[in-house]
C-alpha cells in the first residue's frame, strides 16, 4: 500500500516533532540526571517521582493538566502570553513542550544509571589533576556516560513516535500543524479506510521492533533500566 500525501505529511511532522523533542530532552535531561546521580538531598526522592510520573499516570491525565497549564488561564499560558509568545495549545511548539514533558523518564533514568555507574573513582582522578568539575563533567562523564546517552535518545525518540493521548490532548488534529502519525491512523480507522491504517500501524511496529532489537543488542540493559 502506498502512502497518499497526508500520510507522508504527518509521517514528516511526526519525525519533526520526535527530533525536537530528543534535542530538547538531552539538553534538559542531562542536567536532571546529573543532579539525581550525584545528590544526597532528601529531595533526591520527590524530584525522581515527579520524573518518573508520565510512567505512571494515564496520557490523556497528563494532556488535561498541561492544556490548562499552557492555557489562556494557566500560569504558564500567561507567562507566554507576556513575552509576546501567544499560547501553545494547537501549536506545534505546543507539541514539543507536552512530548518532552511526557518522554522525560525515558531520557532522565538511561542516563542517571550511566552517570551512577561511573563511579567517584574516575571523577577524583580527574581532579587530582587538577580538572575543574565542568572539565571534568565534560572530559569523564559524558564519554563515559555515552551508552545512557544513545540510549535514552533513541527509546526517547522512539516514544515521541508513538505518542497519541498526550499530542491529541494538546495538539488536537490540525493537518500540516499538529497531525502526527498515531493521530491519524485514529483518523483511518474512525473513517473505516483500515487498508490506510493498516499501512501506518504496520510502519509503526516495524520501527518500535527494530527500536527495541538495536538497544536490546547494543545495550541488553537500557530497556530494563527504564523502570
């Protein structure tokens, strides 16, 4: 079955959005994975919690929460509104900001157990010689880090790709703007056209297998680790 224009436009939003939100997440990630590796406040607990909440808690839950958060009435529609920025709901920025927050945990928890795996020893021998701790960050950390980073990019990725409750919720179904693929295979089978959503399902679980076969090859323990 070949894939009409609106397929191949929602496929490329899709991929869009999924790559977005992998940049977003290493770069907000990191430095919370960081902080849960290496803390010991007692708010190492409530801060992993929260983290981990999108593992827990139903989709269309979360969407509810950030569509008000990010309304005209929210807080965080209000800030945006004030620095000119208009509200995020129906927005692809929108989409972005809702898939990260949902895709947190899978980039946040590959990473802690890479950083908590190196070890204090490598990171005392780095200031022995006199690394500052950011040089050090840089130097030891992150290449020794490098399989929780492929990791939680790639399961993050892959999530964002299969994402419907939350991108429904905030996005709705706005072709071109906000249609991803699992949004529009709902469409495909509300409208009975199931050859069509066949084709995408097919193309979904196709790439999650090959997803999940990568990282149970290069990693056996990245998938386990995301708990």
């Amino acid at each position: 079955m070949t894939m009409d224009n609106a397929d191949l436009r929602a496929v490329w939003l899709t991929l869009q959005l999924a790559g977005a939100v992998t940049v977003l997440l290493l770069l907000v990630g990191t430095p919370i994975a960081w902080w849960l590796s290496r803390t010991r406040s007692r708010a190492k607990g409530a801060v992993g919690a929260v983290v981990a909440l999108p593992l827990v808690l139903p989709p269309t839950v979360i969407g509810f929460y950030l569509l008000v958060a990010m309304g005209p009435k929210g807080p965080f529609g209000q800030l945006t509104e004030a620095l000119g920025l208009g509200v995020l709901p129906f927005t692809f920025a929108g989409l972005v900001v809702a898939s990260a927050i949902y895709s947190l945990p899978f980039m946040v928890q590959p990473l802690q157990n890479a950083f908590e795996t190196i070890g204090e020893r490598p990171l005392e021998v780095a200031a022995t010689l006199r690394a500052s701790p950011w040089d050090a960050f840089w130097s030891v950390a992150v290449p020794l880090a490098r399989p929780g980073f492929v990791s939680g990019a790639i399961l993050s990725f892959a999530h964002t790709v299969g994402e419907f409750g939350v991108v429904l919720m905030i996005g709705g179904n706005i072709p071109d703007k906000t249609r991803v693929v699992s949004v529009l295979i709902y469409d495909h089978v509300e409208a009975l056209e199931y050859m069509q959503a066949h084709g995408l399902a097919g193309a979904m679980l196709a790439f999650s297998f090959i997803v999940l076969l990568t990282l149970y090859t290069l990693n056996p323990r990245a998938v386990r680790n995301v708990s």
